[in-house]
C-alpha cells in the first residue's frame, strides 16, 4: 500500500505481514526508520494520518497511534495539533548517502535478483540477510571474515 503525503512528493509504503510475529505496531515503526534511512522521508514531510492507514491496511487505530507514538517517544517525529504528525529528523549516514550507497544498492538489487532465481523465497532471502549481516556485525569486534581465517590459521 502506497500513501502519498499530502503537500510533498514522498511516499511512505505500510506492509503489514499479519504472519511475520512482529507486533504491528512495530512493523510501522520499523518501516519509518527504513523510510528514514533511505530518504523515503526527510525532516518536515507529513506521515500519513492514522486514519489514512487504517484505510490502506485495515488494522486498528489505536496500533497506529501506538507507532506514532513511539516514534514521537524517540524523537524522530512530532505530532502538531489539528495538522498531523511530521517528521523531525532524518537517520543514517551524510547528506549524500543515497549516492554513495547506488553501487551498493546495484549490488544487492542483483544479488536479490538471483537469489529469487535460485528460487529462494522473500523470508528465505530475509533470514540469510540477517544472518549475514548478523555474523558482520558482531557485537565481539570481529566479523566474519576475520573469524574465518582465524580457522585457517589453526589447520
């Protein structure tokens, strides 16, 4: 589902997966942040009203007021009376991330693609990332290159 803000030109797209375990109030937080991070959303855009989600998703009010909440609660939004809820800041890196991200992103986008035509299916896709990404950044100091050539010193 794709909500348009009104008075911008961004977008914030909602995907509620009922069957992911994920507490859907959190799926929307984590959706914004990615929004956030990949400047979908910027500092002054207008999320979408609850009302409008609840529109595009069926899900209770109340879950989405709960999201907005939390977002408000860590500072990256701010409700303002009678107008809406705004974005206050923006998360990742420098200004000019999205360009220095592109080769990355032409990477990944292709190694999505294969991984599909390999016949993996999104969750699939999904858990190998997490897990790839979990073993990289360790909480230990070392990532798993390191620790893979830490056994080849062993042999």
């Amino acid at each position: 589902m794709v909500l348009r803000m009104a008075a911008q030109s961004a977008a914030v797209e909602f995907r509620i997966d009922r069957r992911s375990g994920v507490a859907t109030y959190l799926q929307i937080v984590q959706q914004t942040k990615q929004a956030l991070r990949l400047g979908v959303l910027e500092p002054g855009d207008r999320l979408p009203t609850a009302r409008e989600v609840v529109e595009a998703t069926a899900i209770n009010p109340n879950t989405v007021l709960k999201a907005y909440r939390e977002l408000e609660r860590e500072g990256l939004v701010e409700a303002r009376r009678g107008l809406g809820t705004f974005v206050r800041r923006a998360l990742g890196g420098a200004p000019d991330a999205t360009a220095a991200d592109a080769p990355l992103r032409t990477e990944l986008a292709d190694w999505a693609r294969r991984a599909r035509a390999a016949g993996l299916e999104r969750e699939d896709v999904g858990a190998l990332f997490t897990a790839v990404l979990d073993s990289t950044y360790s909480t230990n100091g070392t990532d798993a290159a390191d620790r893979s050539h830490e056994g080849d010193q062993e042999r």
